[in-house]
C-alpha cells in the first residue's frame, strides 16, 4: 500500500499542485471551446483568465516572499539550541534528503546539488561545531523513474569533503519521501543509542517534518535552513520568474502535503 500511495503522489502531484500546469490546462480548453456555445464559452475563459493571473502574481519573487514570511520559521542558530556552552547535548543530527539530483549524479564524482544543499553544509557545520557525535543522513530515490539512484550515499560524500569522518556519517538510503525519513530513521538511531536530535531540513519544509517527526515519538529541535524569503528588489520582483514561481509552488505542495498527510494520519 505504501508503494501504491509512493508512486501515486509523484504521478498525480504535478497536476493537482502545479499552478502552471492548471493555468495551462484551462487555457487550452478555453481555446478548445471556442466554438462552442456562449454560456460553456464564456465560463472557461474565465476560468482560464483567473488561473493565467494567479500564475503571474505567484510568478512574482515579491508573491514568494510574501508566502515564504507567512509560512517559513525563522532559520536555526546554535543559540536555538540551548547548548548552555557544553557541546554534544544531542546525540545526532539528522539531514533530510531533497537538496541532491541522485538522478543527474554520476559515478565519476559529479554530484548535482540544488537551492536546498544548505541543508547539508548546515549538518556539516554543526558537527563541527560538535552539537552532537554523529549525522545520520536520510534519501533514498524519491524519483519513480530511477529507484537505483540515492541521495543519501552523495550527502555522506559531500559531508566528508566539508570534513565529517566517514564513521560519523549514518547513511539510510531507502526513504523515498519524509514520512519514509522519519519512520526508516528511528531504527539506525536507536541502534547507535541516539536518543536526542537535532532534525536539519529547509524552513519551508520544517513544519511538515516537524509534525512527522513528533507523531513517530522523536525527541528533537528543529534547525531549519535555506529560506525562500528574499530582500524586496523594486520592479525586479514584481516582474513574473520561472524560479520564483517555482518557489511558491513549493510551498503552496507543502501545504497540500500536510493536508494530505493529516488524512493518511502521518501526523
């Protein structure tokens, strides 16, 4: 069952919560109807005139920051910790998946990261920092297509390049989405007796985790990274951008993505 609602979500998603793809949808049916009688007519092209503009307002960086501020919690800082000037309180940090392209990666050395690799040079500078003893990286292939290819064997690599010692790094390579994350996790951590956590994801991501995490028992403190808000530019931002409307529709998923997981009771 787990499998089917796996597979189901990454082929559904992109068309219940893609913005672009609804405004397009309806606009090709308005342009299909043409011929058709006024009343349908008129109804669909205001349909697809609605979506066409809600597209260009979520195109807009200033729509995503305005998003981002009202979704995002404030980013982690060793003082959100509480360590009281003693280092290793916590017993692992643990990095979600999500910021590598396993997919476009290659055996040769060549890891393809994107915008939310924060997430792992923020796990590499709390070890460093010695927050806790150990990282226990959580990615196995959230991409149907190819199952084989991993993050989390890529996140460990990277983490020793930032200077983690490969026996600190705890890889659980077989979560596909974080649901997965947090179930999967539990057992590589009791196993190494780590009890209390430190849970490293982005900002806009952290609630939905957060609420996974608590419901599976974890005894954890948030350390959110790699905010979508941005200092407002003039102009620049009320022009519509392909990125920009990729980070809004990221957190308009996340949203759906608690709905979602509410009603499957994951959290």
């Amino acid at each position: 069952m787990q499998d089917f609602l796996f597979v189901l979500s990454k082929l559904v998603r992109p068309f219940l919560v893609s913005p672009l793809f609804i405004c397009l949808f309806f606009s090709l049916i308005a342009l299909m109807l043409l011929p058709a009688e006024k009343i349908l007519k008129q109804v669909f092209k205001y349909i697809a005139l609605f979506f066409c503009v809600s597209v260009a307002i979520l195109a807009m960086q200033a729509t995503t920051s305005v998003l981002a501020g009202l979704w995002e919690v404030p980013l982690g800082t060793l003082e959100m910790l509480d360590l009281a000037g003693e280092p290793s309180q916590y017993d692992a940090i643990v990095v979600l998946g999500g910021s590598i392209n396993a997919a476009a990666s290659d055996d040769k050395g060549h890891i393809q990261t994107n915008d939310a690799n924060e997430r792992i040079m923020a796990a590499a500078s709390l070890y460093l920092d010695e927050v806790a003893p150990l990282i226990l990286v959580s990615g196995g292939s959230g991409n149907p297509a190819w199952p084989d290819k991993k993050e989390a064997p890529l996140m460990a690599e990277l983490l020793e390049t930032m200077g983690v010692p490969r026996n600190a790094i705890i890889t659980e390579n077989a979560s596909r989405n974080t649901y997965e994350n947090a179930t999967f996790s539990k057992p590589l951590l009791e196993k190494a007796g780590a009890k209390r956590i430190v849970l490293v994801t982005s900002a806009w991501h952290i609630r939905r985790s957060a609420a996974i995490f608590r419901k599976q028992g974890y005894d954890f403190a948030p350390f959110p990274v790699d905010c979508l808000k941005e200092p407002f530019t003039p102009f620049a931002d009320l022009v519509p951008d392909a990125g920009a409307l990729d980070r809004s529709t990221r957190i308009l998923r996340e949203i759906v993505g608690i709905i979602a997981y509410k009603f499957l009771g994951r959290l």
